[in-house]
C-alpha cells in the first residue's frame, strides 16, 4: 500500500515530465497511461475513478438546474448527475470489504454515512474510509456557489482489504488539505503525499488497524 499507491499517480497528472518520474519516483512509478473511466488498476487496487464535472451555478438549495435520470454518465455533457437528482453525486449505497480514498482539487462533497457520520470536505481535502464489515453511505456534490460556477474535480480509489481485515468494524479519517504533506521538485511540480513516503515526506495515518484477535 504504501508504496503501490504512487502507482496511480501519474495518470492524473498528464502534464508532469516523465524525467521528474523517473529521476524522483523510480522506485514506485511503473507505467504512465492515459486517462480513462475508470482506470484500469492492478490488484490490491479494485477501482479507480476520475471526476470533472464543470458545475454551473447552483439554486438556493445548492441544485443543479436540470434533473438527473438515475445513472447520468454522459461524458459528452460538461457535468454529470451520476445518480443524483436534483444534486449531483451518489445517494446512500453500500460499501464492504474494501477502503475507500477520495481526494479532491476543487469542489465539495458531502458525506453522511450510517454510523451517524455526517460532514462536508473538499478543495484539497482527502478522505479514507475502511468499509469493513459494512458501511452505508452517500457521496453528494453540493452546487455551494449561486454568483459563480461550481467545478469539481476529484478522484477516488478502492482498495480491497485482506481476507483477515474484510470484516472489521468501519471507520474513516479526514486529512484536511493544510496538514497533507507535499513535495515539490525542482521543475515546478507538486507531488501530493497521501500514502508512503516520497522524497523525505511521508503521508498521514490511514484509519486506526482493527484490534488484535
């Protein structure tokens, strides 16, 4: 884990120089690849996903103006609904056996989840929750702003736990954008260090581990 989720990296980040990967990052970097949805992702990694979505001004209730049909993917279209619909994003659902880590660049969403959790994160922010023994909640991406567009850009990865950990209790940690650790190079780029350890910077705590049995 800790070094294998700098190999999800380098797809978000097109631009980047492949000798700053490959002077910096030989070690965990093992192929560059196109931007895809979802990408496509080695074991322990189940899913990976890439959001943009160019929200336009949102209502006094934080909604889109059109409605969404239940599984709005449309890639054609500037945003999406997914399964949203009046507010974009993904109502309660269920996760288990698995973590989830969502990072964000700009936007917001908003989490509830059955354990009573409930809060809004974005702009830098990144979550990781343990599913476990099984976890209901819901993604939303609330249209805060009414004088001005709301884009969102995030990315998310599932990470399957294993076989002894798929079954412990849920539990989930913020790393807000101001404390996660970042490395910048001598070429201009930004590496954002949520996992490992890059270049002397070393990523925050994931959820606590289950007790011992």
């Amino acid at each position: 884990l800790r070094t294998g989720c700098m190999r999800i990296v380098p797809a978000f980040l097109s631009t980047i120089s492949a000798s700053f990967f490959s002077t910096s990052m030989s070690t965990s970097v093992q192929s560059i690849a196109p931007l895809g949805f979802p990408f496509k992702t080695p074991d322990p990694f189940l899913f990976c996903v890439y959001h943009k979505d160019d929200y336009p001004k949102g209502n006094a209730k934080m909604e889109a103006p059109r409605r969404g049909n239940g599984a709005d993917f449309d890639w054609n279209l500037p945003y999406r609904m997914y399964h949203g619909e009046r507010l974009p994003g993904f109502p309660q659902h269920p996760h288990r056996g698995f973590e989830t880590l969502t990072t964000t660049w700009l936007g917001c969403v908003d989490h509830t989840d059955s354990m009573g959790n409930a809060g809004r994160y974005g702009d830098g922010d990144l979550q990781w929750m343990t599913a476990g023994k099984g976890i209901v909640h819901g993604e939303i991406f609330p249209l805060i702003h009414q004088d001005r567009e709301n884009p969102l850009r995030l990315y998310q990865i599932w990470l399957n736990l294993p076989a002894k950990n798929k079954m412990v209790e849920p539990a989930f940690v913020m790393h807000w954008h101001e404390e996660i650790p970042k490395v910048d190079s001598t070429q201009g780029v930004t590496a954002v260090v949520h996992a490992g350890t890059l270049m002397g910077k070393t990523g925050l705590p994931p959820p606590p581990p289950p007790p011992p049995r």
